[in-house]
C-alpha cells in the first residue's frame, strides 16, 4: 500500500463508498415503489349532526371492504400503497364519539 494512502483513510473511503451505494440503493428501490404503486384522494360532504367525531373510511377489490382506516374528522383522505390496474370499492361512515356509526356514503 502506498504510504500517502495509509489503512485508516483508506477505510473511510470504503465507507464512504458503501454508504452511498446504500443511498443510491434505497433511492432506486423507492422509485421502483412509486412507479409501481397508485394512490387516489377521496372527498366527501361534511356530516352536519352535532355529535360527530370523525370518519371512517372502508375499502376493498370487493365490496366486503377489507381494510378500515378511521381518518379523524376530516373530509378527504388520500389511500396510498393501492395497486395500479386494479379496481377498489370505497365507503365512507360518520361516527360520534362513542363509535356509533351513522351515515354510509357508498358512492365515492
């Protein structure tokens, strides 16, 4: 090994180098999720009965609706992580506090 390159900077270069290879593998990796991936962005009109606490949203390839995200109480969402190409069926619930839900919009 030459001297104007001792062992010590040479093992900082090979970690400099590994840590970008990690960085450009995760950027890559990422890319290739998105480009993959859909997402859609629901809005709903507002449930006007005093009691409410939020919104639940239901969504599924069926209308069994197999996944439940309860959203706050806020009138969009975007649903991330869906597969592009492939059709899904959403509802919405207002609920009170007690988690009584109230109203289903099925036509969103």
């Amino acid at each position: 090994m030459d001297a104007s390159f001792p062992p010590a900077r040479f093992k900082r270069f090979l970690s400099g180098i590994t840590l970008f290879f990690i960085a450009l593998t995760f950027i890559i990796l990422s890319s290739f999720h998105d480009a993959y991936s859909a997402r859609v962005t629901l809005e709903w009109d507002p449930n006007t009965e005093p009691d409410l606490a939020g919104y639940k949203l239901y969504y599924g390839t069926a209308s069994g609706y197999a996944q439940v995200i309860d959203v706050g109480n806020t009138t969009m969402y975007t649903v991330t992580n869906l597969t592009a190409g492939v059709t899904y069926y959403f509802a919405v619930t207002a609920h009170d506090a007690s988690g009584h839900e109230k109203h289903t919009y099925t036509s969103l």
